[in-house]
C-alpha cells in the first residue's frame, strides 16, 4: 500500500488516529453528545434529526457518482483530527473562500450556556483558502462519510458541496463544507476582540475552544501555510489566557 504521507511527510505523527479520536462520531459517541447536551440544558431537538442529515449525506454523495475517486477538504480540525480512514493527503487550495470563526457550537468546544465558536468557509471572491486534500478509499465511502457527517453536520450549520481543488499533483474534485450564514448556529457580526474573547472563555468535552485554534495555528505551521486572520486571532487569544491555562 502507499505511503499516505509521500506527499506531507512533515505531517507524519501529527494526525490523531482514527481510532484514538474523540471527533469519530459512533452511534455511541452521538448518544453521548445528546445526553451531555441536554444535561446542560440545551434542548432535546438540539441538532439536526438524523433522517434529516441522512438525506443530506445521500444527496451529497450522489454528486459523486461520476467521480474516481473521493477526497474531503481539511481547512479546520480535520486538518490533525481527520477522525476518518484515508489512503492519501495532498496540500490543496480552494479559490473563493476564507476562513472565519463565526460557527457556535454547545458540544465540543462550548456548551449550551457558553457557546464556543469553530471554523467555517465563507464566500470571498478575492481568497483562496490553503487546506489539505484526504482521498479515502472507494470502498470505505460509505462508512467514512457517515461517521463524517454525524461530526460535520450534526446542526445542519455547514453546505455540503462538490468544489474543485488545486493541489501540486493535479487538481481533483472534492466534498466541501462551506459556511451557510442565514442558520441560526452562526453569529456572523462579532468583531475580532469579542470573537477573540469568545474562543478564550469557551471550553466542551472536547475541550477548551483556544486548542482548537491553537492546534490549527500549529498545523499551518508545520505546513509552512501563513493565514494572516488566524494568526491575528492566536495572538489576540494568546494575549487573553495565561502560560498555564494554555
């Protein structure tokens, strides 16, 4: 089998195995995230229905039919928490789109009373978002994705797409989870101290919201990517918390 790190053997050792991952959202794990949730007074209709993001995931994927081979792009957490199994990572590019900190989650990074806030695409014509391409088997689609769409849709907050990618061995078309800011999971009008603010105080069962963005400051390192809106918002963050609570 091929080395799936021959094309970013820097991050080798970086990506937390599947298996060890707490973002592998089992049946199990879900009906754990529900019952945390509610214990924390959300309520019980807090995320989407599962026959709801079911169809989602058969509407998606039948975009796919036509396609060899099957890649997911990673521009938040996926980028060290894939939490799926993949044959193959590439660096990739996505051409009119930015990062931004403007999805609230009450499970993960935050919960009900604190909601923490993570990553999402927004449109900009003028951006190109530097990521990460995962291809995972053609075989392994069906399980992978479930798994995936339980973690990445779990509010319904995110549009599935098919958008195609630029990466050094050639481009390829991939599943994108762009932001969709008329739902009501994102507050899109914080300014960049109060969304600084925000990810300093929040913290879930996965833990504090400041690792999420700290672990992405650091992968983009690693990969020698610069993201001038992260790395104003680290230092932002930095400047709220304390040498030990990091």
């Amino acid at each position: 089998m091929s080395d799936p790190f021959r094309h970013v053997p820097e991050l080798r050792g970086r990506l937390i195995d599947p298996e060890r991952s707490k973002a592998r959202v089992t049946a199990d794990v879900l009906a754990h995230w529900d019952a945390r949730v509610i214990e924390l007074g959300g309520a019980p209709d807090w995320r989407l229905p599962d026959a709801e993001r079911e169809a989602s995931r058969q509407v998606t994927l039948a975009a796919f039919r036509d396609a060899s081979e099957f890649w997911v792009f990673a521009y938040g957490s996926l980028m060290w928490d894939p939490a799926f199994y993949f044959n193959e990572i590439r660096r990739a590019r996505l051409s009119g789109f930015k990062r931004c900190f403007n999805y609230q989650v009450m499970a993960g990074r935050g919960t009900p009373t604190q909601p923490g806030l993570v990553l999402s695409l927004m449109a900009d014509a003028s951006q190109v978002c530097h990521g990460l391409a995962f291809r995972i088997d053609k075989s392994n689609v069906e399980a992978e994705s479930t798994l995936l769409w339980r973690r990445e849709m779990l509010r319904g907050g995110y549009q599935p797409i098919r958008a195609a990618l630029a990466t050094p061995q050639g481009n390829c078309d991939a599943l994108v989870f762009v932001g969709h800011p008329t739902h009501p999971v994102y507050n899109v009008g914080l300014s960049a101290d109060e969304t600084a603010a925000v990810i300093a105080a929040a913290e879930g069962h996965l833990g504090p919201n400041r690792d999420y963005l700290f672990m992405l400051s650091d992968q983009l390192s690693a990969l020698g990517l610069q993201d001038p809106y992260v790395a104003d918002l680290h230092q932002r963050v930095a400047r709220l918390v304390t040498p030990q609570s990091r």
